[in-house]
C-alpha cells in the first residue's frame, strides 16, 4: 500500500508540489486566454473587412481626380 506520505508526487502537504501545480494551472488558463484573444482578434477583422474594402474602392475612385489635379 502507498501513503501519501510516500510519493512527494502525492503528497498533498508537498508545497512546491502544489506551486508546480498553480503555476502549470496559470499558464494553461494564460494560453486559453491568448486563444480566446486573438480568435475575437480574427473575427473582428474579419467583419471590419468588408468595410475597410468598401472605403479603400471609394478611395480609390477619387484617386484619379487627385492625380489629374496635381499632374502625378
């Protein structure tokens, strides 16, 4: 039969255990976290792009009387 007492791995009282064991915990909730981010990052641009493109052609139809304006 195995203690707790007998495997620092199971031994709640073990602190630098439990410190390994937040410290692993932090990072798995960071790395979800970063995940989370840039999927709401992606999809905003993703529903920013239309209208980015939409402004850039309107952009873009000005362009030639700017051009015949200043002779470029």
């Amino acid at each position: 039969m195995i203690l707790a007492g007998d495997d620092p791995a199971l031994d709640m009282t073990n602190t630098e255990n439990d410190t390994e064991m937040l410290k692993e915990a932090e990072e798995t909730h960071l790395h979800s976290m970063a995940k989370a981010h840039d999927l709401l990052e992606m999809w905003q641009i993703s529903h920013n792009l239309p209208a980015t493109q939409k402004e850039s052609g309107a952009q873009n139809k000005q362009m030639p009387a700017v051009r015949y304006i200043f002779g470029h």
